[in-house]
C-alpha cells in the first residue's frame, strides 16, 4: 500500500461487535464477516466511534508501518465493507454517519428517573400481534406428554379441571381487539370441539376471519359445521395411530389445513416423513420436543453453531431488534380457560381478562417484561462476538434448563 495518509472508514451497513480481545465486523448486505484479534485493528474501529471522529479515522504513515492494520484495511476495503479516501491537506475531513440503536419508544425510556413510568396510551395495542385463546382444557385423549408440549410450541393441553372460557368474555376480548393489528388469532384447548358455544365463537370473530386458526390434536378432529370452513392445525404427535389420523385426513379441506407433527428422535422424524408421502401433505410443520431424555436428539440436529447463525444475511434492523425485543416471542399473548393471561406459557401471570383490559396487560408486560423483552443479555451469551446476530432466546432453552442451544460458547467458564 502507498505510504500516503489515508480517510477510513467502514460502510453504514457494517455492524461491528467488540468482546473482550476480538472484534466481530458483519456486513448486513452480504452477510460477509471478519472475526479481528488484532489489537491496532480493534483500536481503530474503536476510534470511529468516538463521536468527535464522525465515522472516520486518519490512516497514516504510522498506522501503515503496523502489517496487522495494513492487512485489515486491506481486507476491508477488498470485501468492500469500508473505504479509504486520500487525505488532501486543507480539505474538509469527510463524515460518515453509522447506525446506533435509537428507539424513540424504547420503554426504558419511559421512565421519570424516579422508578415511575409513564403512560404509553392508547398506542401500546399495536404491540399485539398475536393471541393464544385456550377455550377449554377438556379432553380425553390423554397424550403422553400433554402437560408439557404448550410449554414448548403451540399446542392443545388438558388438565380436565373443567375450566371454561366463557362465551360472554371471549366476545368482549374480540371486542378489544378488533382494531388491532393482531395478525394471528389462534383457538385452542384441550378439545376445542367440546366447546358449546362454537357458532356463536366464529360468528363474533367473523371481521377478523382471516386470522384464525384453529388447533386440533388428530384424534380429536371430527367434521363439525362451525370449523369446516376455518383454517385448521393438526397436531400429530407419535407413536401415531394411523387409522384415527387417516379418518380425520380424509375429512379435512387440504388446501386449509396445515399438519403439525411432534417429535421427539430421529426415527420419528422419518415416520413423519413416511406419512407427508403417503397421504400426500403440503402443508406442515415439524416441531422438535425435548422430553428430558432426548438431548442426544437436540445436541445433534437443533443446537446450532457459526455455520447456521450465519446462514441468513440479517439486516441492520433485525440485529438492534436482537437487542431490545425477544423476536420469538413480542407481541403474543396467551389467554387461559380461567381467563388469566400471560406473554409466554413459561412465565409468570399478568392478570385476567376478568378484570384487566388489553390495553392493561400489554403495558404490564411492557413495564414487567416477563418474556416480550427476554434477550440474550446473560453469559455466556454477552461474552460472544455472535451476541445479537444469533436467534432470540426460544421455550426450548428453558424446557432444557440452559441459557442458549449454541455449540460456539456452551458454558461459563
């Protein structure tokens, strides 16, 4: 490189991401990154961002003579993540402005220094984007595993205490919602097919009919007047009886529905495969389920390393999301048969509809943040240079007992 002064700086749509000794530069267009241990190199990132450098640092003889550097800048300017200008005496140093978390709204933000926060109004309902609406937990099927899949995905479960949502409720929580952005209205039990008051469930949901979908174990499904014409999820967890799933496949709309299959090793995965061929399914998915026994099964297909975190390019926006909201699960709230509501089916209890407005429980959970804020904000997470590029904490890290499902940095040292 030419020994003449030097304007650098990295591009706006670089992320850079400092951990103790290494230095992590991702390129949100490309998805091309460079992991830096070089000590000048870390240091001259480090000074772009001081604010009285703008996004620029002088590249200089000195600077030139450290083969490190030269080599980064070299590598940077190569992949086309910075740039260098020639330095003219005399002339106007050039600025660049690069991205920083700013959140207008950020609820921490709402706050009078004093531990009081302040109103959000009206506005927080555009916050929902998602209701889990447990009609009953009646049912008879008795699964093996009922009482935990809720915990982990989306699923029916059943206690049989008789607990009802009441008709009279539900239609004051549509009510609430009507002018909302929610996109998903999701309806499930126990055996939702063993509520009464079903006709009169679709008819007050009807202004929203695009947004239901209605959640339905296999065994359960019988044709019924008020569901044929809904979308509906089949859940099907194995072992599978063939005969039950084959009597309700062929009773269900195909285009409209979507079979969710459940499991929990490999051998079941290919029984589910089996199946998608024999009865030709399009529409599915296919959700792992740790049972306390099968980490060998998550350890070998579900935990992740560099090369998936890394397999989709993540725009700027979704990182500083990374770093406020938890993706998995904002803006989702589940409501029980006894009408208590939670953010998440493993937290705590925000309230009920009984007694408490949307508008209510969706500031609590704000303030409270029992699950819609949950970050990766905990080690060994925070001493990872991958901190926010990787996916948001999921139910599959609590039901394991472990703070991330990452093969890069598993444990506190």
């Amino acid at each position: 490189m030419e020994a003449k002064k030097y304007w650098f700086s990295l591009r706006s749509h670089v992320y850079a991401e400092f951990k103790s000794d290494t230095m992590l530069l991702y390129d949100t267009h490309t998805g091309m990154r460079m992991e830096v241990v070089a000590k000048e190199a870390i240091s001259l990132v480090t000074q772009m961002r001081e604010p009285e450098n703008l996004g620029v640092v002088l590249f200089d003889w000195e600077k030139q003579k450290n083969a490190e550097v030269q080599s980064f800048v070299r590598s940077v300017t190569e992949l086309k993540m910075g740039d260098l200008w020639k330095y003219e005496e005399g002339r106007q140093k050039p600025v660049r402005l690069y991205p920083i978390l700013n959140l207008q709204r950020d609820i921490d933000r709402l706050k009078d220094g004093k531990g009081n926060e302040f109103l959000l109004g009206k506005d927080v309902i555009n916050y929902l984007l998602e209701l889990n609406i447990y009609l009953t937990d009646v049912c008879d099927k008795s699964c093996k595993y009922c009482a935990d899949y809720y915990k982990q995905i989306r699923c029916c479960t059943s206690s049989n205490s008789g607990e009802i949502l009441s008709i009279e409720l539900f239609e004051e929580l549509v009510e609430q919602i009507k002018h909302s952005p929610v996109g998903k209205i999701n309806i499930l039990g126990g055996n939702i097919l063993k509520y009464n008051d079903l006709k009169r469930m679709f008819d007050s949901l009807e202004s929203l009919k695009e947004a239901v979908h209605c959640y339905i174990h296999y065994k359960n499904y019988t044709p019924d007047e008020c569901v044929n014409h809904q979308r509906i999820e089949l859940i099907v967890d194995f072992p599978v009886d063939e005969i039950s799933f084959k009597n309700a496949w062929l009773k269900l709309e195909k285009e409209s529905t979507n079979v969710h299959f459940v499991i929990e090793n490999v051998e079941q995965y290919f029984e589910a495969d089996r199946l998608v061929n024999d009865f030709k399914i399009e529409h599915l998915s296919i959700h792992p389920f740790f049972t306390g026994d099968n980490l060998g099964f998550f350890e070998e297909n579900i935990f992740f390393g560099k090369e998936h975190i890394l397999s989709n390019t993540l725009q700027m926006r979704e990182i500083f999301r990374n770093q406020k909201l938890n993706s998995n699960f904002f803006g989702i709230l589940h409501i029980l048969p006894d009408g208590s509501v939670k953010a998440n089916m493993n937290a705590e209890t925000l309230g009920n509809i009984k007694r408490d407005t949307v508008l209510d429980l969706i500031y609590k959970e704000l303030i409270d943040n029992t699950a819609w804020r949950k970050v990766r904000n905990e080690r060994p997470c925070t001493d990872c240079i991958y901190h926010f590029i990787c996916p948001a904490p999921s139910n599959y890290e609590k039901a394991i007992g472990r703070q991330n499902l990452c093969r890069i940095k598993q444990i506190i040292e």
